[in-house]
C-alpha cells in the first residue's frame, strides 16, 4: 500500500523523473500552457507550485533554491519576473488542469495544465463589452455613432420650438 506517498513515480527512475518535472516546468513556465498526460500534469502540479510559491520570494536564497530544481537561466528570468508579479497576492493555486479526452494512439487521458493569471480568455470576460451595432433591413451593421447621427438628423422639432412668442 501507497499510504502517505505523494510522488507519482511515471514508469521512470528518480533521476529521470527529476529531469521530466524540471523540463515539464520551464516549458510551463516558458509557454503558460502545456498540454500532456493528466498523471504528469498532477505531478507536475505537485512539483511546480512550491516553485512558483518561492519565486514570489526574490532573495538569492530563493533564486538559487529554485535553480537547484530548474537549471535554467531563462526560466528563472521569467519565473522571478513577470509570473512572481501576477502571482503576487495570490495564496496558492497557480495552476488549473483541464482534460481533453484520450489520445488516439494509446487512448491515454491527456490533459492541458496552465498558469491561472496567464489565462487571456478569463480576462477577456472581466472586460466591459462593446455596445450592440445596429443592423439595417440589408443585414450590414452600422456603428452605433452613425445610427445616433442619423437619429438626430431625423428627430422632429416639438411645436415649442418652431413657435413664434406670442403677446399677452
């Protein structure tokens, strides 16, 4: 039995799991967004999020800490830089695994892992939207400015208006 061990061991030796979670994560880091197996994706999640927890931390400590686990100047450029900024006040879950389904040569489940504040479509939703564009009976869209121009053009004059002051 498997109780209290953590570590998904992948089919692979230690030192080759080590080299796969230290690659998986500067592609994660490199990219935002890797797709993979959903047991390396978990695994991945397990080794990557303490990392990213110490980047938030920018000491020499931290930074040769986390290059012991990554090996890769670039990595730790853009680990300590842009992705310690988004992730600044966030507790802890900085990662979000989505399944696709099954691969077609071995049926294995796949799934995509991503950094949470990195993700462009949620923020996209945050956004205000644009005003509905009007449509004319021929189906081409107008922008809303025309649409209120042409409005304005064609609102009638209220008799006040046209009415010449009268003497009491």
């Amino acid at each position: 039995m498997r109780h209290g061990n953590k570590v998904n061991k992948l089919g692979r030796t230690a030192s080759h799991r080590r080299a796969l979670m230290a690659n998986l994560t500067i592609s994660l880091i490199a990219h935002k967004r890797i797709t993979t197996t959903l047991a390396k994706a978990k695994a991945l999640r397990v080794y990557a999020e303490p990392l990213i927890t110490k980047s938030k931390e920018n000491t020499l400590h931290s930074r040769r800490t986390v290059f012991s686990y990554l090996r890769d100047k670039e990595s730790i450029k853009e680990l300590f830089g842009t992705i310690a900024d988004k992730v600044a006040n966030r507790p802890g879950g900085y990662t979000r695994i989505l399944k696709l389904g099954n691969r077609i040569g071995d049926n294995a489940e796949m799934a995509m892992i991503e950094l949470v504040d990195f993700n462009e479509y949620t923020d996209k939703i945050g956004k205000k939207k644009e005003a509905p564009k009007a449509k004319t009976r021929r189906g081409k869209a107008k922008t809303t400015k025309a649409v209120e121009a042409k409005v304005e053009e064609k609102a009638p004059e209220t008799p006040a208006e046209n009415a010449e002051p009268t003497e009491e």
